[in-house]
C-alpha cells in the first residue's frame, strides 16, 4: 500500500530545506504600532511554527510608511523594525519552521481603516496619508481616495526602499525572501493595464508594465544571498477581460526564471472592485500548475486549500511544490500535526514535546 507522505516530504529550495510541503501564506494581522511586531506576532508565528507547518511568511510588511494598507501594518522602513521582528524570526526556526517575509507596498489600497473598524479609505484628518499609484485611478468602492501618479523619481526610490528592506529582513534574519506583486497592491497595479494608464516606460505594452517589478527584482537580487530563496507573490489573473491574465503571467515568470527568482506564489484577483471571482475549494490551484509546467520554476498554490487529502493529492499530483494554508491556520494553528494523522503517517509530523502526550 502506498504511504501517503507526499505532503510531509522534505522540500529543498537553494540552502534551505522545508521539513514538509506546508506553509502560512503572509496575512497581515493590522496589530503593529508605527510598524514594529509585539507579543501578538511572537505568540500568532509561534504557535503556528510549534503546529508543524514547515515555512512561515511573516505578513505583508511594507517597506514605507506610506505604503502599508492600515496604521496597524508590519514595517521595514527602519533599523527600529529590525528587533523585534529578530524575536519572532527567532522563535520560528527554534520550533524547526523557515522564517520567511513577505515585502510590499501597498499603492492605491493605502491608507485604510483596520478590517474590523470597516476598511475603507481614511482621510488625512483621521489618520490616513495620501496614496501613490502607477496612474491617478482609484480603486473603487471604499477604497476611493484618487492617488498620486509616481513620478520616475519617486518609482525609483520606492524601488530602493524595497533593497533596504530586504537588507534589513536579512538582518533580522529571515531565510525565504518574497515579493508582493498581487492583490492590487502597487507591483501588481504596474503589471495591469487595468490600473496602469502610463506613457512613459512603466506603461502601455507589456515590456514597460513589467519593468517596474522586473527592476525591482534585479535591485533586490544584488543584495539577497544567492544561497536564499527569492520568491514572488503574483495575481496570476485579474478575472477581468482586458485585465493581467495567465498568458502575461507565464510570460512573466520565464523573465523572472532568468532572474533567479526561485518560486512563485500564485494568487488571483484583487487589483478590480468588481471582478467576478469563482471561489471554491482549489480554485486557483491550476495557475500553480500552468506555472509550474510551462516556467520551470516552483509554485506554490493556494486558495480554499483546507483538508489533509486535498492538499496532499495537490502534490502528489504534481501541481504544485508546496500548499500555503491561509484561512484554515487560522482556525487550526496544528493543521499539520491533524493532516499528518489523517493521512496515516503521524510519523512524519511529531508534535512538540510538551504537547506529545495528548497526540
């Protein structure tokens, strides 16, 4: 009978070895003050490291003031944010996870209330900031302050607030480096024609709307360890006609390839209000795997990836390297320790030692 270890095999990526194919996707917890994490994150990352999961992204962490979506998102824009997020990374590898951080910017969706004050845009007078964007569009909805179209100056050093944030990121220790192009925040809004109305050489054709990412990434490469993982975040699709599709992502990807990029998470969707979006249980999973197939590179899926079986036959299949569980490690920070079991190899996952003897 055939062992169902797929999941819980070993992962290599440059010097870092994944102890299985389970990682936390970046989600942003909005619990920081003046960007730097607390007690919440140690605690949040922690456990999740003690439950098994073998790589953890540290949220959306904005590599600006200006360039986080609330007041209460992680920062990188100084040495002050390089301490504590030290404690947390700490932590993780102790309880045998890879720490990894996710940098970014959160052009036109900054300046908004916390999730659970509303989420939308806030106005200067009430704690928000003015937003920038690759052209003067707003999102929509309750996102609708207009942005400020970059200047050329003004791309170029936010481009250089991404290299020191991943300087500092290195510093603080972090093994797994990744990009956020996706979910209408800034990279992803150069990418779409839907959000970028350019003239100049980060707008119109495809070439120019990728260059600020592709840029960006050659910036970073300079500085981030060969020896490290570089990895991307992308909306594979905008699910808009006349939008950022799949065939521009794979593209994409084989330019990313020849940059060094190591593996890319593929994510849909968030760059348009009104975008008809068909969630279900794997639904973005086949972007993973046209990546996969046609890139060479790693992929990571995610999306409504919530039971043991499911996530296992994704790699047993071939679709994808790893499974990233959002939502559902939320719920269930030991979803490791539970889908090694249900699988029938609790061997392969031990819990901590302090919780052995309830397993």
């Amino acid at each position: 009978m055939e062992t169902n270890t797929h999941l819980f095999s070993k992962l290599t990526v440059k010097s870092v070895e994944l102890r299985n194919r389970i990682g936390i996707p970046p989600m942003c917890q909005y619990s920081c003050q003046d960007g730097l994490l607390n007690d919440w994150h140690l605690g949040h990352y922690g456990l999740r490291a003690a439950g098994g999961f073998g790589l953890i992204i540290i949220e959306a962490t904005a590599v600006c003031p200006e360039g986080r979506i609330t007041p209460g998102d992680a920062g990188i824009w100084s040495d002050a944010h390089i301490e504590p997020l030290a404690r947390t990374v700490l932590f993780i590898e102790s309880q045998g996870a890879v720490p990894g951080i996710q940098i970014a910017h959160a052009g036109r969706k900054a300046s908004a209330a916390l999730p659970w004050k509303g989420g939308a845009h806030l106005d200067n007078a009430n704690g928000g900031w003015n937003i920038v964007a690759p052209s003067p569009i707003a999102f929509g909805g309750d996102l609708g302050k207009v942005p400020h179209e970059l200047t050329i100056e003004e791309i170029t050093r936010i481009q250089a607030d991404f290299v020191a944030g991943a300087r500092r990121a290195l510093q603080a220790g972090c093994k797994w480096l990744e990009i956020h192009s996706a979910h209408g925040y800034l990279s992803h809004e150069f990418l779409s024609p839907l959000s970028n109305k350019r003239t100049d050489r980060y707008g119109g054709s495809f070439e120019n709307r990728i260059r600020f990412l592709l840029e960006t990434t050659q910036a970073i490469r300079a500085v981030w360890p060969e020896h490290l993982p570089f990895t991307i975040r992308l909306s594979c699709t905008d699910w808009v006609d006349g939008g950022w599709d799949l065939e521009q992502t794979v593209a994409l990807c084989r330019i990313l390839r020849l940059e060094g990029v190591d593996l890319i998470d593929c994510s849909t969707g968030g760059g348009v209000a009104t975008a008809n979006i068909p969630v279900g249980p794997n639904f973005q999973v086949s972007f993973a795997d046209r990546v996969r197939r046609d890139c060479g590179l790693l992929t990571a899926a995610v999306g409504l990836i919530t039971e043991p079986a499911q996530a296992d036959q994704i790699i047993r299949s071939g679709q994808a390297d790893m499974v990233l569980i959002g939502r559902e490690s939320l719920r269930d920070p030991n979803w490791p320790l539970r889908a090694a079991r249900s699988l029938g190899c609790p061997e392969q996952m031990p819990p901590p030692p302090q919780y052995a003897r309830v397993w």
